[in-house]
C-alpha cells in the first residue's frame, strides 16, 4: 500500500469482527514497532503481543470494558484478537546514558532529573505509531488505549514494578464501530499548525 494511503486510511478502530489475524502479519507489524527510533539507541521499547482469549479477557476486564459497554459501545478490547501492550523502560536509557560515549557529554542524563524531555514516553509514541500504521499497511484496523485507564494490569500480565504500561493498541478486522464525537471538530488546518521558518511567519498554505 502507498504510503499516503496508509495515513489517510488510519483512524482509531475500536470494533472488530471475529476474523483471526495471521501470525505472519502480527511479526511484521512488531517489527516496524521494533524499528522505531530511540535516544542513544537505548531501545526502551517492550511488548506484550496477547492473542490469548482467556488473557484479552482479563485485559479488557483491566481496561474497565464493562463500563465502556455500558455506555452504549462494543466491546472493543475483548473482540480486538490482537493486543499490543506497549511499554518502556526508562531504566534502559539511563544506563545508556551513563555508558562512555554518552557520559563524557557530561549532560547528566544517567538520571532522570537530567532529561528536560523523557524520550522514553516518545520512543513509545513513536512505537505506537509505527504499530498503527503497520496494521493498516496489513489490511487492518487500529486502535489504542492510554495507560491511564488500565487498572492492574500489571499483575495480569506480570510486568515487573520498574516497567511503565504507555497503552494498548488493538488489531484486528475491523467492524462497524461507532466513531469518536471529537471527529465532529475535524482538522486544524495546515496554515494555523505549521509555520515557515519562524513561529511569527506567515502561515502554510492549507493542503
């Protein structure tokens, strides 16, 4: 698929049919995610791909499913067959960034504190995006749920203490869903986000 339509197609699926996905598919989907950029080349990355039906059940049941069914939608995560749990290892770029040929920079970024921007939350954005692209490259649809409405989800999947949950994305065939309400704003247009050299230039041209 052109690359162009593969970004004009992506949208956030969050309803799938029952169709499994091939096996051959799913590797070459986590290799795009695998191929993402990192800082330092510290490739904090880590995935849990679950396609265990049992397994996506406690998932789904983590992710408050009940609820969101509740509401009116489909159960979105139970039926994805594909669950990606992204996650990062912050502890991977402080140890790169204490190796030699990042510590003589003398830039303080063995520690947290000397991050002004946590590239490991970006790495895993990066990630993320890579794995929803990949997806619809495959004839797929996507979707992704934050961290931030997971509960316990570690102990389901037993990630260690020290690995932070970014979200989940969802693969599968996609079914009729119903779409976001925020769709209902549409696109910021080219000239209000992007700027020509200068953040007081004048605008792009819409495209």
């Amino acid at each position: 698929m052109e690359f162009n339509d593969v970004v004009r197609r992506r949208r956030m699926v969050r309803n799938y049919t029952d169709e499994p996905v091939e096996q051959a598919a799913i590797d070459r989907i986590m290799h795009a995610a695998v191929r993402a950029p990192s800082a330092g080349f510290s490739q904090g990355q880590r995935f849990i791909v679950v396609t265990d039906h049992a397994t996506r059940l406690a998932v789904a049941e983590a992710g408050g499913e009940a609820e969101y069914v509740a509401s009116g939608f489909e159960p979105w995560i139970s039926r994805a067959p594909v669950h990606v749990v992204i996650c990062t290892d912050k502890g991977a770029y402080l140890r790169r960034y204490s190796e030699p040929d990042k510590a003589a920079a003398a830039t303080g970024q063995d520690k947290e504190s000397g991050w002004v921007v946590p590239y490991w939350w970006v790495d895993a954005g990066a990630s993320m995006m890579a794995i929803l692209y990949a997806a619809v490259n495959e004839g797929l649809a996507a979707g992704f749920l934050g961290a931030h409405a997971l509960d316990n989800l570690k102990t389901v999947l037993g990630i260690p203490d020290e690995i932070d949950i970014v979200g989940i994305a969802t693969i599968g065939h996609p079914a009729e869903d119903r779409r976001s309400g925020s769709l209902t704003r549409g696109w910021n247009p080219s000239s209000d986000v992007i700027m020509n050299n200068h953040w007081t230039a004048p605008r792009v041209p819409r495209v």
